[in-house]
C-alpha cells in the first residue's frame, strides 16, 4: 500500500493507446483515494498532443486538478544552465 504516487516527466514521449488506458485506469483508482504528484513541461491545453485521445484527456485531467494544488514553476533549466557554466 501507498499514500503518494509520483509520475515524472509525463508527456516527454507519446502515448499508446495502452499505456493511455492504463494510466486512465490509475488516475481513476486512485482519485479521491491517493495523492498523486506529476511533472511535465506540458500545459494542460497541450496534453492531447501526447495522448492523442481528447475523450481521454478530459477525464485525468479532470480528476487529477480536482482537490489539487498546482505548481507552476518557471526559469531556464537547471541543466542547460550548467553546461553554460562548462
């Protein structure tokens, strides 16, 4: 058993049809139940871009910022900042 579920990096590769069932089936499970953290350098509006799938996205989306607390968290990357640095 778990309290937190933390999923990083969502959207940095496309979905298949799968893996978007799959994580829909998550998100559902544990709406209301478990606390679920997700990074991604996606907008929400730009989430179908990965998923493909409108009438999913609509739902994690959905259950995911109900009850939530949204960070937006902005600056150049801390990577791309270093290798500037050499």
């Amino acid at each position: 058993k778990f309290d937190l579920l933390i999923i990083d990096e969502l959207g940095y590769l496309p979905m298949s049809r799968q893996a978007r069932y799959n994580l829909f089936q998550l998100v559902n499970a544990l709406y209301e139940y478990r606390s679920v953290i997700i990074t991604t350098n996606k907008e929400f509006t730009a989430w179908g871009e990965f998923f493909h799938d409108d009438n999913v996205v609509v739902p994690i989306v959905d259950r995911l910022i109900h009850h939530s607390h949204i960070f937006i968290m902005g600056g150049e990357s801390y990577r791309l900042r270093q290798k500037r640095q050499g």
